[in-house]
C-alpha cells in the first residue's frame, strides 16, 4: 500500500512538473498589456501603427510569451529596464508574425551591454599561426540559448527605422536559421518541396552580392551579408523589414522568397521612398540643380 502511495505520490509530481509551466504561460498570455507597456512598443517599433489590428494582436502576445519565457541579463553595469524589454521583444517578435511558431524555442537568455562590446577571437594565418585578438560587435547569436546585443545600437535602430542597422533583426534572423539544425541561411521552411526554390534564388543572390562587394557597387543590401551564407540571410532579413520597397524593387525574387516564408508584406508597413529628384540644367544660373 505504501509503494502504490509513494507511486502515485511521484506521478502527482510529475504531472504537475509538466502542467506547471503550461499553466504560467497560459496565465501570462492571459493577461492584458498595460498601456504603458504597449506605449513602449509603439514607440520603439515605428511599424506597429501602420498594421491591422490583428497583426498588433498577434505581436503584443508574442512578446508576452517572449518576456515570460526569456531572461534579460545587464552586461558591463547596464540596468535592464521594461524599455529594453519591451523594445527587443516587439522587433524579435516581429519576425514570427502570421506564422505558427513557439517564439524562439531554444533562446533562453538576451545580454545586454551598454554600447559595443568586445568578444576574444582566435585568428589563424596561411602559417598556420594562431593570433588571440578581441573585436568589437554590436550584437552576436549564439548557439546555446543567448543572443547579446549592445542597447545603445537597438535603440538608434529603432529611432531611425532604415536608417541604422537593425542589430536585434540581425541577429534573430540566426536565430530563426538555426531552427533548421545549423545557421547556413536556409531555416526551417516547413514544406520540404521549398527548398529547391530557396536555395537557387538565396544562392544566386548570395553570388551577385559577392561580386557587388568585390567590385564596391553598392545596392540595398550591405555587403557584410558577403561573408557568408548565414550572414547573408540574416543582413537579406534585416533588410526586408526595414527597406522593403528597395528590396523589392533590386530583388525581386529574393524579396517573393522572404514573402512566402514570413507571410507578411513589410510595404505594407511603410510609404514607398520617393524616388531622388533627376537634377536639371539651369541656364541662368549655368549649374545643375
């Protein structure tokens, strides 16, 4: 009698070990954004009010579960505050709209440091020799459960959409592309039959961007996604949702990939650039202008 009890006993625990966690996060999604809190995102996020109700429907749950789930650690004596929070949330969420996802299942901690932080790296030459150096990054995506970024460049990104490099789409995007098992810029696309189509496009733009970085012609696309496969996705990713209309209009089929894959239109979100005014001839003044 005591074995069955102590048997039951351990299975009560059990189940309840897995039903807890199930109950928090329903309990957290449960509950409605302050409107502080949604003022954040508003304000940090300059796309949020130009989308339908329901997309904002979907981010502000996605970032509570984000915040329920992700722990934010200060680097270098910064002090976390809910504007960290709520702004990194919203643009990493951003990411997982109008798909089935579980918000970054295997992300467990955000580092956030000041400004740029330096990061030891080991350098080999043709020799063979090993050089120990330190870099400066802005932000980093590492494979066991931490992405770490410098708050001072998330938030130049969020006060000049475009404008500034977007480290937290950056580095979700490798996030999202090591869904797949390895970050090489092909994420977990679902339908197998996806691939095909995928990697001649992303391959065929990875080329021309190579060679637009060999010969400096510059387009929309900044040529540090040159370096590698990963760093292309996500520099393509970071791009997509920040200056859309020009992806669009440099690549196309590169831009119909990205469409199908995140099921949004970030044009949507945003005017259509004007286009630069063509300069004229002015005979008085003997000058363009």
């Amino acid at each position: 009698m005591d074995a069955l009890f102590v048997l039951a006993a351990l299975g009560l625990a059990g189940g309840a070990a897995l039903l807890w966690p199930r109950w928090r996060l329903r309990r957290a999604l449960a509950a409605p954004m302050d409107p502080a809190q949604v003022a954040l995102i508003r304000r940090n996020l300059p796309l949020y009010d130009a989308m339908p109700p329901e997309l904002q429907q979907q981010l502000k749950r996605m970032v509570r579960q984000f915040l329920h789930q992700k722990t934010f650690i200060g680097c270098a004596g910064l002090e976390v505050t809910d504007e960290m929070r709520y702004t990194v949330a919203a643009h990493a969420c951003l990411l997982l709209l109008n798909r089935p996802s579980r918000v970054y299942p295997r992300l467990t901690t955000i580092l956030m440091y000041p400004t740029e932080f330096l990061v030891p790296r080991r350098e080999a030459d043709a020799a063979g020799v090993i050089t120990e150096t330190r870099q400066g990054l802005l932000g980093e995506s590492w494979g066991d459960g931490r992405v770490v970024l410098s708050w001072d460049h998330v938030q130049q990104a969020a006060r000049a959409w475009g404008a500034a490099p977007n480290v937290v789409l950056h580095e979700f995007a490798h996030q999202l592309d090591s869904e797949s098992g390895s970050t090489n810029g092909a994420p977990y696309l679902g339908n197998p039959q996806r691939y095909e189509s995928w990697s001649t496009v992303l391959s065929r733009e990875y080329q021309r961007l190579r060679r637009d970085a060999m010969y400096g012609q510059q387009g929309v696309l900044d040529h540090y996604g040159a370096s590698n496969p990963a760093e292309f996705f996500a520099v393509a990713v970071e791009t997509y949702f920040t200056k859309p209309w020009q992806l669009a209009d440099e690549h196309a089929e590169l831009y119909a990939e990205f469409q199908e894959y995140f099921r949004v239109d970030p044009r949507a979100w945003l005017p259509e650039p004007r286009p630069a005014p063509v300069p004229e001839w002015n005979f008085a003044y003997g000058q363009w202008q």
